[in-house]
C-alpha cells in the first residue's frame, strides 16, 4: 500500500526534528546529521521528486539571505580586505586540487568537481561554531568571516561555470564565452536593478512589509531570480544570492530576514537530506588514496590560507594559525557541487564532505589549544573585535 504525500511529510519532518534535537544535543552539526539520516533512508526516499523540489528551494533561500547582508558597497569593501587571502585560498583549494586530480589520472571534469568540492570552507558550520565557542568577538572571527564572505562570491560563479561545463556540451571557446556572458549578464542585471529599482524602493516596502501577502514577494524574487538562472543553464545559488544582493539595496535586510527565516528554516534541512538519499556505498568507497590526498591537502591548503592571509589581514602568527584550524569544514557550496557529479565522483565528493566536516569540527575545537601550544601566550592584549 503507497503511503499518501501528506503522511509521508509529515512523517519525514518529524524524523527531521528528532534527529536534529538528538544532534544538538550531542553538538553535532544539523548539516552532518541530516546527510548521515538521508543515507540511512535513502532506500525509501531515494528519487522523490517532492524531496528534491523543496530541498531546493530550501538552499535557494539560503543564499537569497545570504545575499541580503551585504549590500554592493559594502560587498565589495569586505572583499578588498581579503582580496590577497580569498585569491590564495583560489589558487590553493581549487585550483591544486583540480591538478592534483589531474595528475592521479581523473578527467578534466571530474577534477574541477572535486577542486569545487574542496574549495569553499562550509559558512553554517563555522558560523554556528563562532556562536557556540563564544568566539565571535574574538580578533580571527571578523577574518574568518570576511573570507566566508569572499568565498560566497567566488562559489556561486564557480557553480555556475561548473554547471555549464557539466551540461553535456563540448569545451570550446565559443562556449566558455557564452557561458561567461550568461554569468556576467545576471551579476549586471541584479546590479542595475539594486542600484536604480530597489534602493528606491524603501518607502514601498515601509508601507507594505507587515502585510501577509509581502511574504509572495519577497520569496517569488528569490525563486524567479534563481529560476532565472537555471533557464540559462546557470546555477540557481548564484541567482539567489544576486536576488538576496539586489534587495539589500533597500537597506530592510533585518525586517526582510523574519519574513523568509521560517521557510528557510523549513526547507533546508531537506535539500541536506535529500543529498544524502542520493550517497551509495555498494561498490565501497572509490579512490581511496586519491580520498586520503586530498582529504589532506585540503587541511593543510586552509591552514597556510589562514596562517598568511590572517597575518596580510593584520593579525598575529597565533591568531592567524587558530583562524587557519578553523576553517577546514566543508559544507553546503560543496554538497551543491557534489550533486553535479554521477557515480564514483559523487560517492566520492559525499565521503570527503563528510570526512572534512567532522574532522574540521575537531579542529575547529582545538584550535586555540594548538595555537597555544605552537606560539605561546599571548604577550600583548588583542584589541577584540565585534
């Protein structure tokens, strides 16, 4: 006997929710625990379509609140204080990792894949970890964030790219070229429509924002705007996040984030779920030493990002090196880029998010006691910054 939609919802909700206060609990990371819940049921949920479909309107809402934080100025000034660090961790985490997958013997494709899935440290776990360590004040935090901030510029146009590389067609410069003008033309368009639509607009939304129907407008922006991208065979993150982009230019983020909080917070746990409904273990655990490099790479690449982009930044050797540990998780841009790969490349990219994820907790943890141990003391005061 099939089991209704409606009942089948309800029961995979609560599942969600038991799990999720069973994690917190235990201080794990929702992200880890909703993807190891997927893999467990993955025999009953495994290609539903209402899963997928909701799961990513979840992640779209994530990045639509993501863009909303910064508005075009303000963007663009945190990413000139990372600038040197953001384009090291480029170099280091995706572009050494592509070549390393290079040189094992994978494909060109698949080693733009793995050097996406390693590239960007997951900004929901270090956040939450900032917040649940009471180290958000702390001098490495405003780096830290700063980076995550460059890295959620860099990672939507690198999703973009590799799902345009991914779509079936030959590489060709012609193509490349296309695909280039789709990115830049939505970058331009939500840039244009911010800076003469919406930042003109803060009036319209004073009288209308706590009116029940606002709520449709708001999110069918983040949808239209991300849809708009798949149709030019982009990645719905990107239009998110340049739809989160264009309404910051209203300067109503906080207002804005409490009618959209509750959705998100709805959804997501099932783009997470459904990505590990989609992890198969029945031919064991591919590249094992491929895994293992650049599992380790991968710590260390963060580490020397840290290290030297924190001392550019203007802390100290310590400071820096604790921000370093700090940054080793991978997350959510890497399980969207995961979910581009078929076969080994994703069996593969789902156990080095997993494997990265719980390790760079470890890390995270123990990273003023090993920033201790290497420097010492602190001597002089850091002036601590909100």
């Amino acid at each position: 006997m099939e089991i209704p939609e409606l009942l089948g919802s309800g029961l995979v909700l609560l599942l969600l929710f038991i799990t999720g206060f069973v994690g917190a609990k235990m201080k794990i990371p929702d992200v880890i625990i909703y993807i190891l819940l997927g893999i467990v049921v993955s025999s009953f949920l495994y290609g539903s379509h209402l899963l997928h479909f909701t799961g990513e309107v979840g992640i779209v809402l994530l990045f639509f609140m993501l863009g909303m934080e910064f508005p075009i100025k303000q963007l663009l000034n945190v990413a000139k204080k990372v600038m040197k660090a953001g384009i090291l961790d480029v170099v280091l985490s995706f572009g050494v990792t592509t070549l390393l997958c290079i040189a094992m013997g994978l494909d060109i494709i698949p080693s733009l894949i793995i050097g996406g899935v390693v590239y960007a440290t997951s900004s929901s776990i270090t956040a939450k970890m900032l917040e649940n360590s009471k180290r958000m004040a702390n001098p490495e935090s405003e780096f830290m964030l700063g980076l995550l901030i460059f890295e959620d510029l860099v990672a939507p146009i690198l999703v973009a790219i590799l799902v345009g590389l991914t779509a079936g067609a030959a590489i060709t410069a012609t193509s490349m070229s296309i695909l280039l003008l789709k990115v830049v033309g939505l970058i331009a368009g939500a840039i244009l429509l911010g800076h003469f639509l919406f930042s003109r607009l803060g009036p319209f939304f004073d009288r209308h924002m706590n009116k029940d129907i606002f709520i449709l407008f708001v999110i069918g922006l983040a949808l239209a705007y991300g849809g708009l991208a798949l149709f030019l065979d982009l990645s719905e993150v990107l239009g998110a996040f340049l739809a989160g982009i264009m309404l910051a230019e209203v300067r109503r983020t906080h207002e804005l984030e409490k009618l959209v909080i509750q959705s998100k917070d709805l959804l997501l746990p099932l783009f997470f779920l459904y990505f590990g409904t989609t992890i198969s273990f029945n031919e064991g655990i591919p590249m094992v030493a491929l895994l293992i490099l650049i599992l380790v790479w991968s710590i260390v690449a963060k580490i020397i990002v840290g290290f030297y982009g924190g001392q550019w930044y203007g802390l100290s050797k310590r400071v820096s090196l604790k921000a370093g540990l700090s940054l080793t998780q991978r997350g959510e841009f890497s399980i969207i880029i995961a979910t581009l790969a078929v076969g080994s490349i994703q069996a593969f990219s789902s156990v080095f998010i997993l494997l990265s994820a719980m390790i760079g907790i470890i890390l995270f943890q123990s990273a003023p006691v090993i920033s201790k141990k290497i420097y010492g003391k602190k001597i002089v005061k850091q002036q601590k910054t909100a």
